[in-house]
C-alpha cells in the first residue's frame, strides 16, 4: 500500500458479529440482546453456540506491516466461561481450538479452525490460521474486497 496515500499503510479490518448473526448488528451500543441471543462487543451467544472476539495477525509477505483483524471464534462451552471468569478476574484459559466465525475468502472460510491463546490475559484473545504464516498482497487487497473494507478501484494508481 502507498504510505503517502489517502490510507497512509494497511487499513485493519474488524467484524461486528459472527457471520450467522442474524440480528441487527451491535453498533454504537455496547450489548444487544434479541431473545436468548445476546452480543457484546467481547462475547456472543447465538442459540447453542458461544463466540468469542480475538485477533488475528497476518503479515504480508515482503513488507514489515502486519494486518490486524478482530473477528469471531466459536469456543467450546467451557473455554467460553473460563473467559467470562477471566475476566472477572479469574484464571487465565488453556490455549484451545476453535472455529473461525467469520468468513475471511480468500484467505480462510468460515467454519475453519484456528488456534486461540490467551496469552497473559490482559489483552484480546489472539487467533492462528494452521498453515497461513503470511499473505500476499494480491490476498490482502481480495480481502478488502471481499469484507467491503477496500475496492481496488479506490487504490491511487502508480
């Protein structure tokens, strides 16, 4: 990306909700709740299923930026309240599988697993793409197309 641009380096995506919210997106307000379905901007609870944010960190192949993107896993049951209880000042939960809830084409689609650390606790949990050290830049400027981030035809020409 041109630094001297209108975006000045790589734009960071994030995603309000998983995927299969069905619901109004969350917005400005800091919790939606539509029956038992429920969405902060942390944690959800759609029917059976619990997700929670974290953030996925892809570098681009050739360039010393970092794509930066908050999205969605779906987490067992008990790693989902072992997180409610971190942050309640609860222990720190085990690294875990988990699903990715957003679909990231084409790079990774949705339902694909990834792994989730917690780290120290103090920060959103981070996501691992088995298999995915990096991204090119023809899969950077897909992708802000395909999450509506970017159009190609927005980019200066050279």
């Amino acid at each position: 990306m041109d630094p001297d641009g209108p975006y000045g380096g790589l734009i960071d995506i994030g995603f309000d909700h998983p995927s299969d919210w069905p619901h109004d997106p969350r917005g400005e307000q800091p919790f939606v709740k539509a029956g038992d379905d429920q969405l902060a901007s942390e944690l959800c609870r759609l029917d059976d299923a619990r997700y929670l944010c974290a953030t996925l960190a892809l570098p681009v192949r050739g360039a010393e930026e970092v794509l930066m993107i908050a999205l969605w896993v779906e987490v067992p049951h008990p790693v989902f309240y072992a997180y409610l209880d971190l942050l309640n000042g609860g222990a720190v939960p085990e690294s875990t599988l988990a699903t990715l809830a957003n679909d990231l084409s084409p790079v990774a689609a949705q339902d694909s697993p990834v792994t989730l650390e917690f780290g120290d606790g103090t920060q959103r949990p981070l996501a691992t793409l088995d298999g995915l050290p990096d991204i090119s830049l023809d899969q950077l400027l897909d992708l802000y197309e395909a999450s509506g981030t970017l159009a190609r035809s927005a980019l200066k020409p050279s």
